[in-house]
C-alpha cells in the first residue's frame, strides 16, 4: 500500500473520525457514529482505497 493521504488530509481524517466515535459512544448520534472508525483508519495507515480507485493522491511528491 502506497500512502495517498497527505497531512493535512490526515490529520482532518483522524479529527472527525474520534469525533463520530465519541458522538456514538456517547450516545448522541445513533449506530451510524460508529462509521468514523473508517475515517480513523485511513487516517492512521495514510491509505485511502477511494483515492487509489479515484486516481487522487494528496500526499506531496518526495524527493
């Protein structure tokens, strides 16, 4: 797997990803709050198979 999460997307990824999950465990959202665990995880392993079947990548080009 070649990383195609750039940083900031990464760091947005992970954010909204703990906020879905503190929402359902909360109990303020319902069973769909426990989706943020797949923003969570993309965030982390910097891989989005979206992205990759998209042609995106926002990872900046090294050098």
């Amino acid at each position: 797997m070649k990383a195609n999460v750039g940083t900031l997307d990464r760091i947005l990824r992970i954010a909204a990803g703990l906020v879905l999950i503190a929402l359902a465990a909360t109990g303020t959202v319902g069973w769909w709050g426990w989706l943020g665990v797949v923003p969570l995880a993309t965030g982390l392993f910097r891989f989005c198979p979206a992205y990759t079947l998209l042609g995106i990548n926002t990872c900046p080009l090294k050098q």
